[in-house]
C-alpha cells in the first residue's frame, strides 16, 4: 500500500509539473516554478504539493496564489491524466529547501575561500 501511494505520488508530481509549465497562463506565475514534492494521502482525497519559486518573496506569494486559483483546472487535468478512482484535492506550498542549499553552498564555499587566504599569509 505505501509502495503504491509512493507511485501515485511520483506520478502527481511529474504530471503538475507538465500541467504548470504548460498548462497555466496565469502572468503571476514566474518561469521558474519547481514541484520539488508531493504526498497523497492513504485515501487518495488530498495532496500535499512542495514547489520551489525562484524569486523574490512577492514572486513567490504570487507564485502560490495564482496555483491555489488555478486548482480546480490542475486537479481536473490531473484527472484526465491519470486513471484514479479520487482525484486528489491540491493544496499547494512553498518548498524553500533549494534556496536554503544554495545559501548553505554559498557559506561552505566563502569559509574554503577564506581558510585557503589564511592559509596563504601563514
């Protein structure tokens, strides 16, 4: 069973991201709007859906309002797309994971640089 719900939600995630990248027009959602996750209940009535916006705080709040009013049209077409018996209600949130990671790569590669001067005047 959870073999399964893992499936369904892999394949949730790549038909929203198909579904985002091409299927909404809305001039609020930016070009850079990742599903970095998703996970569908036992009973297949919700699912939890990570995106990732590249952008300002203001992008990604418009970001996440113009999905959370396109998805009754994202649900219809995820209905059409995979043979469920429920399809499940999205409700969308912001995965800030790859910005803190690129920060943290940021950090990591600013102490090399600095431990390596140090290094240099010894």
């Amino acid at each position: 069973m959870v073999d399964r719900i893992a499936r369904i939600s892999e394949e949730v995630k790549r038909e929203l991201s198909e579904i985002i990248r091409s299927g909404i027009k809305d001039p609020r959602l930016p070009g850079m709007v990742s599903v970095t996750g998703v996970n569908v209940t036992k009973d297949l009535r919700y699912a939890k859906v990570y995106i990732s916006v590249l952008g300002t705080q203001e992008d990604k709040k418009n970001a996440l309002s113009a999905l959370k009013s396109a998805a009754g049209f994202i649900r219809r077409e995820v209905g059409h797309r995979i043979q469920l018996r429920y399809t499940p209600e999205m409700q969308f949130e912001l995965d800030n994971s790859i910005e803190h990671g690129i920060y943290m790569s940021k950090l990591i590669n600013e102490t090399v640089k600095n431990d390596e001067h140090k290094q240099e005047l010894e």
